[in-house]
C-alpha cells in the first residue's frame, strides 16, 4: 500500500466525528485557555505540549522511529532527580531532596525591561511609546516570577513559555498527526548537534542541498558523519536530484549505507537564499515517504518571507491587511505537510528577536521529543531562565500571539526594504558581464553567482584561485563576502563560482557602498575597467 501524502488540511467544526479539527486561532487562544486546568508554573514544574494544544480530533498517530535512533539515543534513561520534582507540589511537603539554592540568595529583586508597544516597533517608537514590563522576585501569582525562573527547571522549557510556543506552533502550522510536541531548545544549532547524536552512527552518510549551512556539516565531521550534496536550482533542493541519489546509491563504492537522514533549509536557505515553493515541498516529502527518510527542517528564516521583488522602479506590493492573511501569504511548512511524523522542525528566536537570548524550539513526534529531552537534561539542561523570563514577559503578557505576529509582518516589510536596496544596488553597480542573481523571497542573504570562467585567466586558474582573487580584492576595497565554496557540502569545492552577502545589518546606505565597491573588486579582477 502507498503511504498516504502530504495533505492540504481542510478545517472543520471540532464537533465533527472522525474529521482533522480545525487549526487553532490567534482569536481562539483565549477562549482555550480559560477551559484548560489551571497551569503549575512553579518551581521545576513539569511541563508537556499535551497540556496546551488542541485534541486533534481524527488526526492519526505518527509512525514510529525505532527504526532510526541510534543506540547512544536508545540507551538513555529518564534523569533520576529530575524525576522527584513531580512531588514538589505536594500540598505542605518540606523538600531537602533536590539540590535547588533558595532564591534568598539571587541578587536580582526586580527587572525592569522596556518593550515595543504594538504597532509601534521602532527604537525611536519604543524610546517614545514603549511600555517597561516588570518582573519582581515573588511575582508567581501573576504568571512567572525571579525566584522561579532562575532557579532550576525542566528541559521542555518552563510552562509559561511551552504553552506559548506551542499554541504559535499549533496557529501557524497544525501539523496533521495527533502526537507532536514542542520542546523549548538553546537555539537551532544546539537541536541540530543533539539530532545528529540522537539519529546518525560513525560512518553514516547525510543528505543536504549542496550549498548549506556550514556549521551544519562542521557539526557533523567529528561525529565522522559525512554530507551528500543535493542539487539545487533558484527554488533550493531539486527532489528529483534526492531521489536519483537515493535510487542509485551504491553501498559498496560509497563504503556506506543509503541514507536516510535529510537536513535541510527551507525558506530563505543559507548561503544561498533559496526558498522551497509549496509544490517543490510537497515534491521532497514525497520522496522522504518513498525512501523513509526522517528531515530536520531547520527553519531560523521561516519569518522573513518578504514581499515579491518588483523592480527598481515598479511600486511595492500592497502588505498583509490581517493576520489571517499574513499566515496565507507564508509558504506552509513541511511540518504541515507531515502526515507520518517524519519531520523534526527547528525554530528560532534568533532571527526575529534577538540571537543572544538563545532560545528557540523543536516540534516532532511524542517519541522524538521524549528521546530529545532525555539527552537535553544531561547537556543543556534547560534554556536560560533570564531569557525565559523575558520572552515570557514580552510575547505572553505584553503583545500575546496578536501583538507577536504584527511584529513578525513588520520584519517582513523591513527586510523587505533591505533587500529591495541591495538588489537595487547589485543592478546599478555590478558588471552583468560576470556577476547574475535571483532576489532572494525569504532571508538575509544575497546570492551572487560569478563567471569566473571570463577571468583573463580563466583558461588556466582554478576557480578556487579566482575566488580567493575576488574575495581578497573586495577586502582591498573596504567591503567583506564570504566565499561561496565555503557552504559546499561535500569539500570538493564546487565548479561554480558564488559569494555570499548579507544585508541584515548595515544601513541602506552603507549596503548601496558596499555594492558600489564589490562592483570596482569584479571590474578590477575581471579586467572590466
């Protein structure tokens, strides 16, 4: 029998039998919350997505990985102390069991942090109109307090914050299976180094697009986890280049067996900028059902989908009138695609509020989220209670799912800003001669590809040469890339030439320089002038 494929959920009445129920609203959330049981946020509070999102009435139950965890995953046991927090809500009961410092002695009685006041989401507006939340050190009766959040806590992340982010993750992607979970996380790169450990073995092989995050494949070097390039075009992975590896793999030439680990990039992929259509997503699934691979869906950029790129001289394409339609104009996510349970998705606050907080979260089945935290009480322990606290503080109390999600269309149409500039700029100042692009749809990153075959040279220079030429060239003229062959991922260097370049941080003045000076490296090296 086929396995059943990535679904187009239709929303229904919650009260129909043996239907999906329908996805949760930012307008239901409320209403969710007031019929749900009163919520333990105290200390070392257990916590679980069960307690937050929706039944899934008619939702099947994801498949099972036994399949796919490795032996260090399969081995672990639940941590034995953290285990006893569960009578620490025992009516009247005294504890000298867990090793928790009384907060007696944090020296922090009160914080005080001043935030945007939706709509208003620039430092001038947040300067002007912003409002101070205030956290005080035994504030518990009001939702999360100091002497709670610094102490200790679970590796799901604390209750407050779970529910959150999983109600946002219900809202925005419902996924078609009736067991996921969210598990809070010290950021993507943290996931992604657990994944690793949880599913791959010495030896294995792992499936990526052929430019991809670089710290993707240095994670898994010294695992002694090789990555095998997938081709891409202007929308990222080609799923018939996936399949076509994985149809023709040959154990004993690669001296390995077929994998069947995917990790990819989705929207607004680095280094190149590429951003998987909804059809081109449904397209990878499908060959993940084929040949049982298990993705990791990395997806720090998931938010920064911009506006269409119209021109120099085109007008804007008119921004989204509602919530509702922001979340229709977003691509929809392989998770909610993800009628097995074969994804694990990788979120981020890193992009769309602040890196340093170091917090973000994995959605995947029961089972994987059970054997992810497992490993993360023995490693990480738990996010940062600091930035626990004031996420909390920011996206619950102060802007709640409304208030987060205008300021996610704000990103949009900032960004959309930025690489509006940059494009502008590559068109005005750059030799089309040598240098070409797609403008990117999602992102921070700019993609330049360049004929290096035209250099003067080019007959008898490696194009590892001619990189390091323009690399250094730009520098020479005050402007800083990145080397394209250093996001291959498989060290072969690539036979196309690329640079990458972001326009995340500088003013729009500063990128249209930069652009102007890379232009002068290109006509320098090339021979243009």
């Amino acid at each position: 029998m086929a396995p059943p494929t990535a679904v187009d959920l239709q929303s229904v009445m919650d009260t129909q039998v043996a239907t999906i129920s329908g996805p949760l609203s930012v307008n239901g959330v409320s209403a969710r919350r007031n019929k749900a049981p009163k919520m333990d946020g105290g200390l070392v509070a257990a916590s679980s997505s069960e307690m937050f999102k929706g039944p899934g009435y008619g939702k099947p139950k994801a498949k099972r990985w036994d399949h796919r965890l490795n032996e260090e995953s399969t081995s672990r046991k639940p941590t034995a102390i953290k285990s006893v927090a569960k009578y620490l809500k025992n009516p009247g009961i005294i504890s000298l069991g867990g090793g928790l410092p009384s907060s007696e002695y944090f020296p922090f009685e009160r914080l005080d942090v001043k935030v945007p006041c939706p709509p208003n989401f620039s430092e001038e507006d947040t300067k002007e109109t912003g409002v101070v939340t205030s956290i005080g050190k035994h504030d518990i009766a009001e939702g999360k307090d100091i002497h709670v959040a610094l102490n200790y806590s679970q590796a799901t992340g604390t209750a407050q914050l779970l529910r959150f982010i999983t109600e946002h993750t219900e809202i925005v992607h419902n996924p078609p299976y009736r067991d996921w979970q969210c598990c809070a996380t010290v950021g993507s790169t943290s996931a992604l180094d657990m994944a690793y450990r949880m599913f791959t073995t010495r030896g294995d092989y792992i499936l990526s697009e052929e430019y991809t995050f670089a710290t993707a494949v240095e994670t898994a070097a010294p695992m002694g986890v090789r990555v095998v390039g997938v081709a891409m075009d202007a929308q990222g992975m080609l799923a018939t280049s996936l399949n076509e590896i994985l149809s023709t793999w040959d154990e004993a030439a690669r001296g390995a067996k077929k994998p069947w680990l995917l990790y990819t990039v989705p929207t607004g992929g680095n280094p190149t900028g590429a951003t998987q259509s909804e059809q081109r997503r449904r397209e990878i699934y499908r060959v993940a059902q084929k040949h049982d691979l298990y993705i990791l869906e990395d997806e720090p950029y998931y938010f920064l989908q911009m506006q269409p790129y119209t021109g120099p001289n085109a007008p804007d394409v008119p921004p989204p009138a509602s919530h509702a339609e922001f979340l229709k104009s977003i691509v929809p996510s392989l998770l909610s695609m993800d009628v097995d349970g074969r994804v694990m998705r990788m979120d981020s606050f890193s992009k769309v509020l602040a890196p340093g907080a170091r917090v973000g979260w994995i959605t995947a089945t029961e089972q994987i989220i059970e054997r992810f935290v497992r490993h993360q009480e023995v490693s990480t322990q738990s996010v940062s209670g600091f930035s626990q606290l004031v996420l909390y503080k920011l996206l619950d109390e102060t802007w709640g799912h409304a208030g987060y999600l205008d300021w996610l269309i704000n990103l949009r149409l900032e960004y959309t800003k930025r690489r509006d500039v940059i494009c502008h700029a590559c068109e005005e100042f750059l030799p089309s001669q040598v240098a070409s692009w797609n403008p990117p749809a999602a992102g921070m990153f700019h993609w330049i590809k360049i004929n290096w075959r035209l250099h003067p040279q080019g007959s008898v220079t490696s194009m590892l040469d001619i990189e390091d030429e323009v690399f250094h060239a730009a520098i020479d003229r005050g402007v800083l890339c990145t080397k394209g062959s250093w996001f291959r991922a498989e060290a072969d260097g690539g036979t196309d030439m690329f640079l990458r370049t972001t326009f995340a941080s500088a003013s729009a003045e500063n990128i249209r320089e930069a652009i102007r000076r890379l232009g002068e490296a290109l006509r320098g090296v090339f021979r243009l002038e």
